[in-house]
C-alpha cells in the first residue's frame, strides 16, 4: 500500500470529518515526480480507506478517466502551472461557498489567514465543474501566486508544496470565510 495514499486517506477522512465535504464532493491529489494520485470518482472520503485513490502518468489520462475524479483536469492544470505545487485540496464548504457569493476577494481578514494561505484569494465565477474552462481560469490563479481560490457556488481549492499545508491552507479559508461572514452582521 502506497504512503501516498495513506496520507490522502487521512486528509480525507480529516477534511470529511470537519464537514468540508460530504458524501463523494470534493477531491485531494498530490504530484510525486510524474505521477499524480488522485481521489477516484464517486469515492466517499468519510471511510479513510485507500482504495478511494489511484495513480496515474498525466500523459495516460485517456486510460484512466472513468474512474479519476471529474475534477482531475483542473489538478493536472494547476501543477502545470506552478512546479511548486505537490498537493491540491478541493472542498465544497458552505461558508466558502457563502463568501464567495459576497465578495470578490479575500485577504488578510485574519493574521491566521495571512500567515497560512499567504496570498490574496480571489473569487473566480461559476464555470461548469469538470471543464477545460475551469481548469484553464483555475491554472491562471495559481500561476499568478493564489495559494487558494474560491470558486462561486461550487466551492474552493488550495495548493501547497505537501499535502499538510494544503490542508492547512484550507482550513484557514474555512475560518477566514467565517470571519468574513461574521464580521458583515
């Protein structure tokens, strides 16, 4: 068994549990040389289990894209876009969400924010989940140094050079998107 997959069992499990995804929403892959591993379709994160994840060579992606997750173009993007991502987290948060549908960007709305994510996160427009346009508006982001974007009425991504910080990284979106939302009552 893979310690590739374990780590994204855990983070998984750990993003399941804190009610960033549910049921099969939301993905995690990470980049090691070549390979990406990535969470399969219609994979339920709440088991922790390993067989939820395959690896696979980009180059082979035709072989593999029945069961990769529908959102596997946008990660093949953005570790195209910037070498020093290794690991992508992508939720479907309703405080995400919600923040997303009140601003255009958030920044530095908390020192925790700040410090962890380390970048402006802007709020792209809904562009259908799964598509080429997505990945492609996705990659831009990234590219010109989003370490996390917000994705209206869908959800968000972040990135990091291990599969920790991007979870980090989403975790203080979570929050961040809190402050945000609270902070307008």
């Amino acid at each position: 068994m893979s310690d590739v997959k374990k780590e994204l069992a855990k983070y998984g499990k750990l993003l399941h549990d804190k009610d960033m995804v549910i049921g099969s929403g939301g993905n995690i892959s990470v980049k090691s040389g070549k390979s990406v591993t990535i969470k399969k379709r219609s994979v339920d994160m709440s088991s922790g289990g390993v067989s939820g994840y395959i690896s696979f060579l980009p180059k082979d992606l035709r072989k593999h894209e029945a069961v990769l997750s529908t959102e596997t173009p946008f990660h093949i993007a953005c570790y195209a876009a910037r070498p020093d991502v290794k690991a992508i987290v992508h939720v479907h948060s309703p405080a995400i969400i919600a923040a997303g549908e009140k601003t255009r960007m958030l920044y530095k709305v908390s020192y925790e924010f700040e410090y962890v994510i380390n970048s402006r996160v802007p709020v792209i427009p809904y562009i259908q989940p799964g598509s080429t346009a997505l990945a492609r508006v996705l990659a831009k982001e990234i590219k010109s140094g989003a370490n996390a974007v917000i994705m209206k009425k869908h959800g968000a991504i972040s990135v990091g050079k291990t599969l920790e910080e991007a979870y980090l990284r989403m975790l203080a979106l979570e929050r961040g998107a809190e402050v945000f939302l609270w902070s307008a009552l």
